[in-house]
C-alpha cells in the first residue's frame, strides 16, 4: 500500500502538468485569489486597526478607572482619590505598561474674538508621555513642561476658529464641586495637530496640578488610565484592575468605553472570512471545470487502470492530490504576491482625496495596511478546504466509472 501510495503521488504530479497551460491559467487564477484575500484582508485590517487607535488617541488607555456616576455626569464633583494601596500595587505590576491620572471636565474657552465648548484636561505630562497618549504632533511652541505649567496646549483646528495663535492670552471656565464658576487667564504655550480635526477641536491640555487648583479639588482625578501595551488582550488583565479598585469605583475597558470601536474589532475577522470565501466560490467553479476536463479527457485512461485492478478509491485519491498540488501551488504563488506588494504599502497609503468621508468613518488621511500571520494562515485553511471540498464531485465521478464503458469511449 505504501509504494501505491508513492506511485500515486508521483502520477498525480505528472498528470497536473500534462496539459501544462490549463494547469498555468488555473494556477494564476488560484494565485490572484489568494493575493486578493490576503490583500484586502491586510486593508481592513489595516482600517480597523486605525479606527480602534484613533478612538484610543481620543480615549487614552485601555482601561479607564472612573466614579460611578462620572459617565452619566462627568462634572468635577464625581471626580476619585488619587491610586493608593492596592489599587496602586496593582497598576505598578505587569502587564501594566503605564498609567496616568488626569482630570478630565467640560469646559468652555474664550479668546477675543470668540468661545467654544470643550474639554479640558489636567495632564502629568511625564505620565502621559508614557501611556503614549500626548498630542501627535506640536506644529507650534511645546507641550506642557510638567505638572505645574501655567500654559494652554490647543489644537490647530481649534485654535483657527477661536481666532487666536501662540502667545496669545485666553480664558478657560469650568465648574468647582460647589458649581460655581471657576476660571483662569492663561497663554497659548504650543499648538497641536491630530489625525483628526474634530479632535483638534474638542481636547484642551492644561497642567494637572494648575487645574486641580483652579477647580479647588485638592488631588483628586477625573479619571485613571491604563495601558498594557495591546488592546487586543485587555480582557486578560482587566479584571485584576477591578477587583484592586473595589466596589466603589467602575473600572471599564476600551470596548466597554467605545462599544462602536470593540464592535469593528469583533467583526472584523468575520467579514474576512466572509470576503475569503466569496472570493474562492468564485474561483472554485473554474476548480471544479479544470479538473472536470481533466477526468473527461482520460476516462480511457482511468477505466484502463480500473480494468488492470485500481480500486475507486486510489483514482479519488490521485485526483485529489493533483487538486491539492494546484492549489498549493497557487497558495504558494500568492501569498509571496501578497506579501510583495503589502510590505511596501505599510509605510502607508496617502488617502487625503477622501478625507472627509475617512474622518466620518474615525480614520485619517493615511491607510497603513496590516499583514497579518493569522489573515495568511487563514486564506491557506479557506482555498484548502474549499479547494478539495469543490473537487470531490469530479474526483468522485472519476472513481465510479464503468470500466467497460470508459474503455470503449472513443
């Protein structure tokens, strides 16, 4: 049985490459699919990816410690002690990457000429730097120099509409626990650009330390964030963060915080499998063809084996062989296609031409492709499997052929 089996592997080999130009176009349609699959899987990815990191830019960390009614009304009075104990023990050990407290309020600027609603946030700018959540860019001056900056960090986009530059002298006004006004003057220090405008237009930086004061709330947070480095494993830490902060606070994760953003990464992997195989049902009929002109063509052939005592069970298999043989080959072919021409696009593909409708969809004016080993492993698993489910019909015939009528098919 061994050396029948070894027979057939190298006949079924031979065979593939009898009618070496059918087998050539089969091959390039398997390797355009696969390249296909494989390419549009890294673009999505690669779209999904973004989405989820701009949502993070505009919702640092991936965990977010907060008072319970903070969500519902997000005013300085519910605002939470600074980590201590073992909340704190908890946030200094791995996976834990960094954290940071900020204070976190609506508020409204005003320059001479006009005022705008926002947010303003009370940052450490030394923990911020670490949970990787600063401003991408300062087109103008610097970011905040410590805790006790005196300065105002603005986005560009914001700073166009209230008509005011760098230096120049603005008021910022919120609540204190008691809702009274509070305010301060303070001076543009630097100006910042992001991916996307709406956030350039909603976040202020001020000093965690000056706005604590200006508000009266000693060293009390907003909020508390917390990175572990990637926010697609969240839900394995999470949970030690929520038992270390007790019942009195509520501890959410970025997918709880943003059901929207942990929805797309969710779907994600559905849609891909989904595009995969639409994309092979297509290819299979031109599968299920090759082969099926294959058989036609050597039904003499296959009877005369029957008649010299083949069993139908070794023609499946060598049939099947040549299937698997054409779509490694083609797999082989387009993953190294994918490959070639996703690496390159990785750096980023400038989309600017549709920037409106990016930013509606939360992404900005650069698509950064992502390939991926499971998207790769995964295009493998989908041609293989359809691949031969497809050639099982054909195959099938093949094996259950009349020997006596094969032999005399002229």
């Amino acid at each position: 049985m061994a050396g029948g089996s070894g027979v057939i592997v190298v006949l079924a080999w031979r065979n593939l490459w009898r009618n070496y130009r059918r087998t050539l176009v089969m091959l390039l349609a398997i390797a355009t699919g696969v390249w296909a699959m494989i390419f549009f899987s890294a673009l999505m990815r690669g779209m999904t990816d973004q989405m989820v990191l701009n949502g993070l830019a505009t919702l640092p960390g991936e965990v977010q410690i907060h008072h319970r009614d903070y969500r519902r009304d997000p005013s300085v009075a519910n605002s939470i002690d600074a980590p201590s104990g073992e909340l704190l023990a908890a946030l200094q050990q791995p996976p834990v990457e960094a954290w940071a407290g900020r204070v976190r309020v609506p508020a409204v600027i005003a320059s001479e000429r006009d005022s705008r609603g926002v947010t303003l946030l009370g940052v450490d700018p030394d923990a911020e730097s670490e949970l990787g959540s600063l401003p991408e860019q300062i087109v103008q001056g610097r970011f905040l120099a410590d805790s006790d900056d005196r300065g105002l960090v603005l986005g560009a986009s914001l700073a166009r509409k209230l008509d005011t530059e760098l230096g120049k002298r603005v008021v910022i006004m919120s609540q204190d626990p008691q809702n009274d006004v509070a305010d301060r003057g303070a001076r543009v220090v630097g100006i910042y650009r992001a991916r996307l405008a709406s956030t350039e237009e909603q976040y202020v930086y001020a000093a965690r330390n000056t706005v604590q004061g200006m508000l009266g709330i000693g060293e009390r947070v907003s909020e508390v964030a917390v990175s572990g480095g990637d926010y697609r494993r969240v839900d394995e830490w999470a949970p030690r963060i929520a038992a270390a902060a007790g019942t009195q606070l509520e501890v959410l994760t970025w997918t709880q915080l943003d059901p929207f953003l942990g929805s797309m990464l969710a779907m994600q992997d559905g849609f891909t499998v989904i595009m995969m195989v639409i994309i092979f049902l297509v290819l299979s009929f031109g599968l299920v063809n090759t082969l099926a002109m294959a058989v036609f063509e050597r039904v003499r052939e296959i009877g005369l084996m029957q008649a010299l005592g083949m069993r139908p069970s070794l023609i499946l298999y060598q049939l099947l062989l040549e299937s698997l043989y054409l779509l490694l080959l083609g797999l082989a072919t387009g993953n190294l296609l994918a490959w070639l021409t996703v690496k390159p696009l990785e750096s980023g593909i400038d989309v600017s031409g549709v920037a409106e409708g990016m930013e509606m969809m939360g992404m900005g004016t650069v698509l950064y492709p992502a390939l991926a080993v499971e998207d790769m492993l995964m295009a493998t698993a989908v041609v293989v499997v359809l691949g031969l489910l497809a050639s099982l019909l054909p195959a099938w015939r093949a094996a259950r052929l009349d020997p006596v009528r094969a032999l005399n098919k002229t």
